[in-house]
C-alpha cells in the first residue's frame, strides 16, 4: 500500500465510483455495497464459490431462461451435495407464495438460492422483479432463501430500483452499458447477506493481518471489516473504474435510464414491426419472430429492446443463421448468431427438445455459438410438443420428408437465431439499413 498522491487518488476514484453504481442502481450505502469484480460472470462465480451451501440440505433453483453463466452455478453446488433444479417461469409465484405460507420452525435453517434475469437475453423477455421483492419479505420459508438478480442486460437499457426490487445480489457488466470498458464488472449484495458468504480463497488486500504458517499459531488470517475489501482479491481495475464517471455521464446527457428505455423500446417496436412486414413475392413471410412487442403490466414493460428471429425462403424454410451473419458482417452490419449463451430460452423459442441438446453434446463437430452446425435432427413428437405447448409457429431448415412405414418422423431444427440488440446509441437509420439489407439481401 502507498500513501502516494497516485495511490490516493486511485483511491478516491474507486470510491467515487462505487457511490456512482449505487446512484445509478437506486440503493442506499447503508443496505448495499459494491464489490469491483473483472465481468458479470466474475460475479456470479464469487457467488458460487462462497454461498453457505449445506450438503442435502440448501437447494439451488433457477429460472429456465438464465444465461450459461448462472447455469454454472448449478455445478459449484452439486459438487456440494446440493440439490440443482430449474423452475419455469409459470411456477414461480405460486412456488414463493407456498414458502411464504409455510411456517418456519428452524430460525437456524441452511440457505438456499433462486437466481433469475431481470431480462433474458436471447429474445429480451424481461421477468418480474416481485420475485426479488418475495424473497426479501423474509415471511415463512423465504425466510432460508436468497435471490440472485442477473442483471447484466436489464441495465444496459432500463432504469433498475434496488431499494424497490430487494435483491440479495445483483451482478452486472460496464461494458454492456456503455460499450466501455472491458474487464470491469460488479457484485452488488446486501450488507446483511454479505455477512453470511464463506470466502475461501484470500489473496492481495483481503485480509489485515496474515501469517505465513510456520506453526499452527502462524496459519491465520484476518479479513478486513469492510465488504468490498473482504472481496476484492488482488488490485482492482483502477483505471477501467475510474473511467465510468464517464460512462455515467454520457447516460445522463442523453436524458437518463428512462429516457434510454423509451428510445430503445420504440427502436425495437419499429424494427420488429418492419421486419414482419417484409414479404415474399408469393405472400409468404420472410422472418421467423421469436421476440415479443412492446408490452406493459402494471406499468412495467416485459419486452426489452431485443429483435430475435430467423429468416425464411419463399418456400417457407429457414435460412441459416450463420450464414445471415457472415452476410451481415460483409455489409458491414453487427449481428449475433446462435443460441446466445442461454439454452433455457433459445430452446424453448426454436423448439428443441432436451434430446438434441444431449445429442450435441456428444457430437464432436459441435463448435458452440455461431459457429455450427447450423441446425439438428430432432423427433418430430418432441418438437411438436414444445411448439403446442408454446403456441408458437413451426419452421424447419427443409420441408419435412415423409417417414418410412413405422419410423419416426425426423425435423431439421434450428441451433440458433438472428440477436439484434438495441442500445442508447441505436437509431432510426440503423433499423432502415437492417430492414433493407434483409429486404434485398433474402426477399425471393
């Protein structure tokens, strides 16, 4: 550590900006706190690795439509006895509403985690923060649970109220909401919650006092007192955090997070809408949708400004989306390609069973995201059983072909989709040059 005017006035920078994360996350210092971590997925292994999981007796659930990086959650607890389980999205109030109401004899009792999106981010569905707000009621069983809000896209384009919503954790991304700088994420955790998180590994400045273990007496440590000291391992990103004043700044030129909302919600409102407009000669359709419009409840939009879809020959059949972005990309057009980083949602919107995601997984040829294959064999039965279950509309990567007597009817499903993702910096223009490239690029 240095007293040096440098030292200091790093110093004093990261301070400045964790007061500027709570401001722009609507909390208190005295119910938060702000850990620097290197990346949203940082954060969501710090949580991981020190929640007091309890072998067979903590649970960990989590909603369908999480990102993978939550997903690997459900490993750090197995490997502790703990039981993993997704929830859909259906279940999820009558499922805290039964734990409210259960009695709690146990004032001691393990902790279990429930961790969702504040918005997903293959399609843009945006979940209710009521959720976070039940489990800090603390009432009945909730009492033994704790929340974890991902909210790394959720921030990039809507306000976000901790001292509204409650979330024991909320971990995000700088980059994803300025576009700058990378390396730079944060957990944000309730004090009181931070209080009950068993850290294990302890490096840099994490503790004030340590021995280096000569004798039994030597090998101790003492952690500091304050939470973002506790867990920032090592020397933080000083510079990259110095510069989200910045960031900040430029958010509140442009009008603020609500202002930001509204711009990128009627953005993706338009494109969608043009999109969906554009036809074949023989009156077929071009796009595949899976995002929904711009919907509200209670005030509160579900939809985030996120245009996911695939796009469709005359004939009917889709297009693959690898090749949509290599097209993209040579017109000079950023575009995402693939599942997105989140299986839960990308299945449940293209129609993939749970057998073809075990089929990739032996497949050796199988590169991930964007890179192929572009689409799978899938049983038809299976298909048709998500799609009646989702009432969404069936579309293959060729016309079915009619199966031999007895055999069982085989689907070419898409591995992926389109993912255009609106920003505070989008405008009216890059949707017109969207729909255009598509329009003449893909209309037969």
């Amino acid at each position: 550590h240095s007293l040096s005017s440098s030292a200091q006035r790093s110093s004093h920078a990261v301070e400045a900006a964790r007061e500027a994360v709570l401001r722009f996350l609507g909390a208190s210092s005295s119910e938060y706190e702000v850990v620097f971590t290197r990346s949203c997925t940082d954060s969501l292994h710090l949580i991981a690795e020190m929640f007091p999981w309890v072998a067979n007796r903590s649970e960990y659930r989590y909603l369908l439509q999480n990102h993978n990086s939550v997903l690997g959650i459900r490993d750090v607890a197995r490997d502790a006895s703990v039981p993993a389980a997704v929830i859909s999205q259906d279940m999820v109030d009558d499922w805290l509403d039964r734990l409210a109401e259960e009695n709690e004899t146990d004032s001691d009792g393990p902790l279990s985690l429930f961790a969702y999106p504040a918005e997903e981010n293959f399609a843009g569905q945006i979940f209710p923060l009521r959720w976070a707000q039940k489990v800090a009621s603390r009432r009945g069983k909730l009492k033994h649970w704790r929340v974890l809000l991902d909210a790394a896209k959720f921030t990039a384009s809507h306000p976000l109220n901790l001292t509204e919503a409650q979330p024991d954790f909320v971990t995000l991304s700088f980059y994803k909401v300025f576009g700058y700088p990378t390396g730079v994420g944060a957990l944000v955790l309730r004090s009181e919650t931070a209080a009950e998180l068993k850290k294990h590994y302890w490096g840099g400045g994490t503790v004030s006092i340590a021995g280096a273990g000569r004798t039994a007496s030597d090998d101790v440590k003492v952690f500091k007192g304050r939470i973002a000291e506790k867990f920032e391992d090592g020397t933080v990103a000083f510079l990259g955090i110095a510069s989200l004043r910045h960031g900040f700044r430029a958010l509140e030129l442009v009008g603020g997070m609500a202002a930001i909302e509204r711009h990128c919600s009627a953005l993706a409102s338009e494109m969608r809408r043009e999109l969906l407009g554009l036809q074949h000669s023989n009156g077929n359709p071009v796009i595949a949708m899976y995002s929904r419009d711009r919907e509200e409840e209670d005030g509160k939009l579900l939809q985030g400004p996120v245009v996911t879809f695939n796009i469709l020959s005359a004939e009917g059949i889709l297009v693959s989306h690898i090749d949509v972005m290599a097209d993209a990309a040579q017109a000079g057009i950023h575009l995402r390609a693939g599942m997105h980083c989140n299986p839960g949602a990308a299945s449940s919107k293209l129609g993939l069973p749970p057998e073809a995601i075990a089929q990739l997984a032996q497949d050796p040829s199988t590169q991930g995201c964007g890179f192929g294959p572009a689409f799978v064999k899938c049983s038809a039965s299976a298909v048709h059983q998500i799609f009646d279950d989702s009432c969404g509309q069936l579309h293959t990567g060729r016309l079915p072909e009619t199966p031999s007597f007895g055999a069982e009817q085989l689907l070419d499903m898409p591995l992926g989709s389109v993912r255009v993702s609106l920003g505070y910096l989008s405008t009216y223009e890059d949707v017109e040059r969207l729909v255009n490239f598509i329009a003449t690029k893909y209309r037969e």
